[in-house]
C-alpha cells in the first residue's frame, strides 16, 4: 500500500487504508486489548501519577495563593502590594465582596494610600456593574417587569455617580494625567 501511495498521493482512501494498517499494528505491538483503561498502557506510572497530583485546578490554585497571601500579610499586615494581591486574588476567584470588605479594612487604617483607595474605588464600580448584569439577565426573562427596570436605573445612576466622584477624586490628585481626564470626560 505504501508503494501505491507514493504512484499516487492523490488517492485518499488509498492513503485511509495505509493508515488504518499502521494504527492496527501499533495496536497489536501494544497490547492495547489487553489493558483495561489507558491508564495501564503508560509505562511510567510513578511519574504520572505525581504529575496528576501535582496537576491544580483554577480555584485550588486560587484558594493556594490566597492562603500564601493571607501567611505573609500576617507578617507583615500593613503591605499595601500584598493587600492588593490579595484583593486582585479574591476578585479573580470570583469573590468580589471578600476583595472588597480587604480593601475597605486597609483603606480604613492607611487613608492617604492612593493605590488602595484607586483599586477600592474601581471595586466598588465593578460591584454596581455586577449587579446591572445580573438585573439585565433577568430582564432578559421578564422584559415588562417594572421594578426591575426601576431598580436597574437607579443603580445605573448610582455607579455613574460613582464614576464622575473618583474620576473627579483621582484628577484632583493627578491633575496632569490625561487619561484620567479622559475617563472623567
């Protein structure tokens, strides 16, 4: 077959055949009937099964960092890096009120600290946005719900408030940033 192939590379159910053969004879020199799952065809089973082990997912990855942040702030509780690590970590981990309630306990004991008072204002932000979504999926089951539509732009105006407060806040503090000027504007 192999011999026809080269005559003829065009030819794909020739090539079909060749490749079937060549996957039927690695099975058979494998002995692959003979094991009950994949897992008794790896040779190294030692070293798989310490890769599996090793092998995390996101939120165990996510619950491992926060509680190595978490040791280290207990050293060290007034590093605002490590506090927004944590706080980047907890929202990332789909725990935004934990960022939140981090930030604020830190902003509350360094109130001059224009980082956390950046990232607590961006939260809260973030915090109204996640409830605007959650309101607009369940618009999207009851469009003529009233209350929802009500509550819906009340917290609109409440986060463009919010909005026009810290960007107005953060240009008084950097008043030649035009970034941030733009993000007011």
């Amino acid at each position: 077959y192999n011999r026809l192939v080269e005559l003829d590379p065009t030819d794909r159910e020739l090539a079909g055949y060749v490749k079937n053969l060549e996957a039927e004879a690695h099975m058979g020199e494998a002995h692959m009937e003979e094991a009950d799952s994949f897992r008794d065809m790896i040779r190294d089973k030692e070293f798989a099964e310490e890769a599996e082990r090793k092998f995390e997912t996101a939120d165990e990855r996510y619950a491992r960092e926060i509680e190595e942040v978490r040791e280290e702030l207990e050293d060290d509780p007034d590093n605002v890096n490590k506090i927004l690590r944590l706080a980047t970590l907890y929202e990332d981990s789909k725990e935004p009120l934990k960022a939140f309630k981090v930030l604020k306990k830190a902003y509350q004991k360094n109130p001059d600290n224009y980082d956390l008072r950046e990232k607590l204002g961006d939260m809260q932000i973030r915090l109204r946005e996640r409830k605007i979504n959650e309101i607009d999926k369940k618009l999207e089951d009851d469009p003529d719900n009233s209350e929802l539509q009500k509550k819906r732009k009340r917290l609109e105006a409440e986060r463009k408030k919010l909005s026009v407060q810290e960007y107005k806040w953060r240009v008084k503090q950097h008043p030649t940033d035009e970034g941030l000027r733009m993000k007011l504007g």
